[in-house]
C-alpha cells in the first residue's frame, strides 16, 4: 500500500510540474471525440463536458507498475501507460467505458470548477497526442497586479485585461508532458506575451524544468521553480518584468487571472525609474515603443547627471540603429509626424546627433505686400553631452530680401528636471536678447540689428505639439519696404524715403531732396515778385 501511494504522488507531482507554464499557443475545439480502446475489448475513452465528468472507482494500487514499467522513449508510451491503467480495474457497467479527461485533468492539478469556468476541453488520440484546451477572458485589478478578480462586476478602475488560451499536450517525445499559455491583450494595447513549460517523463524522480517565454514574439527570460513561474521581458518593454515568481493555481473558478503575467508595467501605480531599465542590454530592434514612455522614466539617481548619451546607449559606430535614434525622438518628446515631415535622421560622425531639414515653412506674419513670410529651417538636436539634457538648434532662412539667417537655441531637459531653461539667439551672426519660461515659450529680441526682428509675444517651440511654422520661424515684422525716388537737383543723385513711419533712412538726402528744393525756388520767386512790385510803385509815384 505504501508503495502503491508514492508511486501515486510521483505520477500526480510529475504531470503537476507540467502545468507550471508557457504561452505559446493554446488551440480549443468544440468536438469531444471517443478514443477507441487499445485492447480488443469494449472499453471506450470517453471525452465528456467538464460539468459532467466525474471520477471513476480507482482502487488505492490503480498506479501499481505504470510508471516504471512503461517504456518513455517508446513513441507509443503514453497509449502503453494508459493501457497498465486499466489492467485490473473494475470499470462498473459491464465495461461500458470509463472517462479519461477527469484522469488527465486531476494529474496536472486542475479542479472541475476551474475546468468550467476556464471553458476547458480534451481531445485528441492516444495514438499521436492527447490535449487539454482552455480559452477565457479575465482582468487584473487597478494599483495591484497581485490582486486579481474575476467577477466583471468587481472590475473597477485602470485594467489590465487578456484573452487568456491554454493548452495541455501529452504525447511528446520521451512521455512528454507540455504546458502552454499565451496572453492576448485587445486593441493591442500590449503584445501577446506566452510562456510554456515541458516535463519528461522518461526523466524520473528529477525531472529537469524547462521554461520559455515571449513577448510579441521575441524571446524572454523565464525560469521556473516549485510550481513558481518568473517571467522578465524588460529588454523589450521595461517594465515587463514580475516584483516576485507568480504561482499558477487551478483550485478554483478564481483562479483564472492567476494565469495573466503579473508584470509591473501593468499596475496602474507602476512607475518607472531609470536604474530598474536594462539600458545597455534593451532589444533596440524590438522595443514596444508604444508602451515605453521615455518622458515618463524618474531619474531619481543624481549619478545619471553625468552619463553620456553615448554610454547610455552601450556605444555607436557613425552609423546609428533606428532604435536608438527612436530614443533619441522619444527623449525629446518629438512628435512622430514632425519626425516624418522633417526627414529626421540620426548618426554619430559629428556626435551623437538628429537632424532635420524643413524645405518650406510658412507663416501668417504678412511681409509689406500683405504675403505670409516663408522660410527653410534645419534643426540639430544634440546628444553629445549628458543624459541632462539635449541641446537644439534650429536655423531660419527666409525666402526673398526679408531677414538674414536667424538662429535659436535652447536645452531640452531631460533627467534634470530642475535646470532652469535658457535660451540663445543670433541675427545674420549678431548675438540677440532671448528669453524662454518654463513651457518652452520663446522670446527673442533683435531690434538692435533691425527694427521689425522682435517677435510680439512668446512662441511654443516644444517639439511635441502640431507641425507648424511658428515651432521654427520666429515671428517678426518685415522690415519696412524702402522707397527710392528721383533727385532732379543733381545728376546721378537720388533720395530714399521708408515706406513706413521709421523716420528717413541713413541714405537720404537732408537738404537737397526734391520737395525741400521745389519749395525753396518757390518762396524765392514770391519773394522777388514782392519786392518788384513795391519798387515799381513807388517809382510811379
């Protein structure tokens, strides 16, 4: 009998381990189909609904001599297991059957409740392979991934919720027993994320534990001890990690949840702190870029104020992959249109650099014709310094005989959050007065090169808001239109007059102007006329 009952445990705690495990792919179907017996009696393999399966009579010695006995590198091994199962047992009924599922299902530790609720199913053949199949939806619950409810009732607040597939193989080589689950979230609000466990049977009392993991189809680490799963894929999506191993249970109908990977990123509290990202080691090829906030990772560690950008990044060639240049957008919270219309690229030959080149750039400043004044830009983000922040350029050059080239600059910060913004500013080379207040409102003042070069207000230049002209191109006045006309007084010699109230300019004429002359050689004749007169009338008289 004692033997009888450690053989028993051996067999349950074999299939049981087997449960532990991956997401790869969990396929169900509806149709429960009857394996035909593998002796020449009536004896039939019946796959029942979950809530009608019930146990059948076993006797305490039912394992005697099937476990050892059986042959686990014999591709029929788990048919010849099954068929010592049944030498000896009193089947009731006249013979009519037995039922394998509950069999199947009480070796890998999964109750009837969980069964129903988890819409589980069997089929297959004990010739090739047997299956145990199981779809359902469940949610984790908001600010504790540990926390997971079933009751749709109970779902309040930020949730994580997938479509859970779940499949058990038996029949693989060497009496393998293969546990698979796979994890697919709706609107793709995060990848599809699997892991998958295998026992072999041929392999005794110690059986070796095998675990793999994904994450939208890239392999993670996964490890796997005493039934406790550890899944970490933080190199695709920081954050996709577990705090501790999570125990994977099928007692009960409230149990499901407990078979969602439990990752820090899917608690609503999580935060992400830039010493728990595996910088130097991330998938740059694979990144979830849609669920890694960059502008949200805490720097918390003053140490990260002197990291260069480069050693952030483990290093680079002059040539830079396209995700570290999506870093380098992210960082900067650039906008992806603004990225796509400025044809950002990314290399390393002058630095770690991005630029962008904008041909023609448009704004609603009117020139003196009553036109938007238009202009070509090219900007340069730099990272050539520390994680702190990133240094941006952006040069304007205006179409027509408006502006020379006007250029601006500012520091994006990045882990130091506190460094106040500042800001420079050139015009055709001359150093300008600029000033910028914490949203990235930018004021420029060059009105000692030129009148109209003083912008009004203070523009956005932040690189995450629409695409518009006036993120680039400083929103001065046109210089006022000069206006040349004729000098009939000296040959060769003209006046020039604004067309505006700025006074006259340097170039005009003070004395010798048309008007002043015409008024002169007016006030001139008046006056001889005058004189004339009185001379002539006092002579008559």
């Amino acid at each position: 009998m004692a033997n009888s009952q450690a053989m028993n445990s051996i067999v349950f705690l074999l299939l049981w381990l087997s449960a532990v495990a991956c997401l790869s792919s969990a396929s169900s179907t509806g149709n429960h189909r009857r394996l035909g017996s593998t002796t020449n009696d009536n004896r039939k393999l019946q796959f029942p609904e979950m809530d009608d399966m019930e146990l059948p009579g076993w006797t305490q010695d039912w394992l005697n001599g099937t476990t050892s006995n059986t042959d686990w590198s014999s591709p029929n091994a788990w048919q010849d297991w099954f068929n010592s199962l049944w030498e000896g047992q009193d089947f009731g009924g006249g013979g009519e059957g037995f039922e394998l599922c509950p069999i199947l299902e009480t070796a890998i530790g999964m109750t009837q409740s969980f069964g129903i609720a988890a819409e589980c199913k069997c089929d297959g053949d004990m010739a090739t392979e047997m299956e145990i199949s199981c779809t359902f939806e469940d949610c984790l619950s908001a600010g504790d991934v540990a926390d997971a409810v079933t009751s749709a009732s109970e779902k309040q607040g930020d949730l994580v919720c997938g479509t859970i597939g779940m499949s058990f193989t038996f029949g693989g080589e060497a009496g393998a027993v293969t546990a698979s689950v796979c994890a697919d979230f709706p609107g793709e609000q995060y990848k599809e994320t699997c892991f998958s466990y295998e026992i072999s049977m041929a392999s005794g009392n110690s059986p070796t534990q095998a675990c793999q993991a994904s994450y939208g189809g890239v392999d993670c680490d996964c490890s796997i001890e005493s039934w406790c799963l550890n899944v970490n894929c933080s190199t695709i999506l920081p954050g996709a990690a577990m705090d501790t191993c999570q125990y994977l249970s099928m007692q009960d109908g409230g149990d499901l949840a407990s078979w969602l990977p439990q990752f820090q990123v899917f608690d609503s509290d999580f935060v992400l702190d830039a010493d728990a990202i595996p910088w130097r080691s991330l998938d740059w090829d694979n990144l979830d870029w849609n669920n890694f906030n960059m502008s949200a990772v805490q720097w918390s560690s003053p140490d990260w104020l002197s990291e260069t950008w480069t050693d952030l990044v483990g290093g680079v060639s002059d040539s830079v992959s396209s995700g570290v240049c999506m870093l380098m957008s992210k960082a900067v919270q650039m906008r992806e249109e603004l990225g796509l219309k400025g044809g950002c690229t990314c290399d390393a030959k002058n630095g770690l650099e991005m630029t962008c080149s904008f041909a023609e750039l448009c704004s609603e400043t009117l020139d003196g014709n009553g036109e938007p004044v238009c202009a070509s830009a090219n900007m340069t983000l730099g990272f050539g310094g520390t994680v702190s922040a990133v240094d941006n350029e952006v040069c304007v050059n205006y179409f027509g005989e408006t502006h020379p080239e006007t250029c601006f600059s500012y520091s994006i910060p990045v882990a130091d959050k506190t460094a106040p913004p500042t800001c420079t500013a050139k015009y055709g080379g001359n150093e300008c007065i600029c000033t910028m207040d914490e949203n990235f409102c930018l004021s420029v003042d060059c009105s000692e090169f030129e009148p109209s070069a003083v912008t009004d207000t203070c523009q956005f230049v932040n690189l995450n808001g629409p695409v518009e002209a006036e993120r680039f191109m400083l929103a001065f006045q046109a210089p006022q239109e000069e206006v040349v006309v004729n000098n009939p007084s000296t040959e060769g010699e003209t006046d020039v007059e604004t067309s505006g109230n700025q006074g006259t300019t340097s170039s005009e004429v003070s004395s010798g102007g048309s008007t002043a002359y015409m008024y002169q050689t007016i006030a001139t004749s008046l006056a001889s006329a005058s004189f004339l007169s009185v001379f002539l009338l006092h002579y008559m008289s």
